[in-house]
C-alpha cells in the first residue's frame, strides 16, 4: 500500500506563488512517475505535470513555463514550484503516484484570488 501526504495549498493573489509538496510512503516501486492533476468543481481531472523516477518532467501546455516539477533529496518526496499564478489555477491539486496501479493523495485547495 501507497500513502501519498500533499501541503502547501493556499491563497494567493494573480501574478504570485506557491510552492506544493507530496510526500510518499509506503511499498513504493523504484520504478515510477509521480504526478499533478488539479480539479474544479463539475470537471474532469487534469493531469498538470509529472516527474519519473529518472527526472525526466512533462507539463500541461496551460502550465508550461510557469510551474516546474521536482523530487527532493529523498526520492519520494516531489514538489510544484507554482508561479505567475492566474485565477484559473485555481482548484484542487491532487498528488499521483503510478506503478503497478495509480495512488492518488487527498488533494490541497489552491485558491488565486485577489
């Protein structure tokens, strides 16, 4: 079993920063991609950005040049450096981890407002 623990949600005003962290424990695979995907009320989930266990990164073309993806010293950790933030950045950001099967975190409130 996966555990999956995301901080660092908040509100912040347009133009501004937050920088979220997901931290994994648990039976974790050497091998595997670590994600985000936010959601806002009666919408899908979007994938925004992931990070494979070599560090090799891809983002979403909405969030591309503005938030960059990394894993900390400990391998299971990961954050969302989030900058320029918009209004439209504004959901739920949830935490993936993707091995033999998808875990998912609890989610944190991202909320850009002025």
């Amino acid at each position: 079993q996966v555990q999956l623990v995301e901080s660092g949600g908040g509100l912040v005003q347009p133009g501004g920063s937050l920088r979220l962290s997901c931290a994994a424990s648990g039976s974790i695979a050497s091998i595997n991609v670590m994600g985000w995907y936010r959601q806002v009320p009666g919408k899908q989930r979007e994938w925004v950005a992931h990070i494979t266990s070599g560090g090799r990164t891809n983002y979403a073309d909405s969030v591309k040049g503005r938030f960059t993806m990394s894993r900390g010293s400990a391998k299971n950790t990961v954050y969302l450096q989030m900058n320029t933030l918009q209004p439209a950045d504004t959901a739920v950001y949830y935490c993936s981890l993707s091995s033999s099967r998808m875990y998912w975190g609890q989610g944190t409130q991202v909320t850009v407002s002025s």
